[in-house]
C-alpha cells in the first residue's frame, strides 16, 4: 500500500544511438535553450553556480518547482544528480543515468528517478508520480533524448555539409 511518506523510484530503461558521451554533453548543456532539452529547466530559471570539467552545482526549474542540483559525471558511465535544496524535493531525491554501450553502436541507459517530498506540495507530487507518474516521468525524457538526437543529427548534418563544401572549394581552387 502506498503511503504518503514513502520516497518513489522510478525506474526504467532507454536505448539511444547517442554515445554515452553524447547524452553527458546534452545534459550538462547549461547554455541558452536548455528548456529545449529538458521542458522542466526553464531558461530563466537557470543559474548555474559552479561548473567544472565533470561536476557542476546548478539551480534550475519550471512551472513553480525549482532544486539545486549536484551534477557529479567523474565516472564516464554513470552520471549522479543530486537534490541539494529545492522547494518541494529533499531527502534522497536525484537522477541516476547509468550507460552501457551496445555491440552496434547504441547505448541502453539506465534511469533512476527518486523524489521525495519534503514538505506537503512535495509528499502530494511525489505520492502522485509513484502512482500515476511513472509513464508521465518516461514521456519526459523520452522527449529529452529525442530533442538530444535531434541536435546530434542536425550537427552532423551541418559538420557534413562543411566538409562537402570544403571539398568543393578545394576542386575548385585546383
């Protein structure tokens, strides 16, 4: 039975020609259009506090919810945010993304989801996603990682076009 105190996890699996090193940048992107990215990181609601090579203390939100992450990447497969303050999450909340690189080229990844409440809007929206959520937390990110494919593709569309039109000034110039 579920009670209101109880701290979800929601779990599940993707696969994504992304790289694992792909899905790190889009997700530590914290430049203009991240909302283009991640619908609950409204852009200006972004503040970035401290960004280092794999570590990165950043406060960002939508819709009235915001949390202070702490993005930890030191471990090329496995990516740890955790809830360092927020409005409405506390306790154990966060996001774990956990790669496995497949023989053709694909990347299955491993997503943990745990929101615990810490006041009553949060124990409300965190009783409501162990219940009814999940499917709304996967559409989410499904939508990320299309939106992350999507930027990958065209940037290679548009690296592929600049070595086409390098070739042809260079046949040209000959």
């Amino acid at each position: 039975m579920c009670t209101m105190n109880e701290a979800p996890e929601i779990r599940f699996r993707r696969t994504t020609a992304l790289t694992p090193e792909q899905f790190i940048s889009g997700l530590t992107d914290f430049g203009p259009g991240r909302s283009k990215l991640f619908a609950n990181s409204a852009d200006q609601s972004l503040k970035v506090h401290h960004l280092g090579q794999t570590q990165a203390d950043v406060t960002e939100g939508s819709k009235g919810i915001w949390e202070r992450l702490y993005y930890d990447w030191t471990n090329p497969n496995h990516v740890v945010l955790t809830t360092v303050d927020s409005n409405v999450w506390g306790g154990m909340s966060g996001h774990t993304y956990t790669f496995a690189r497949l023989p053709d080229g694909a990347t299955n990844i491993d997503v943990a989801v745990v929101r615990e409440g810490k006041n009553f809007r949060g124990r409300v929206l965190a009783f409501v996603l162990r219940t009814i959520g999940k499917r709304v937390v996967e559409k989410s990110f499904d939508k990320s990682l299309k939106a992350m494919e999507a930027r990958i593709a065209a940037g290679s569309l548009m690296q592929r076009q600049i070595e086409l039109l390098a070739v042809s000034n260079a046949e040209r110039c000959s």
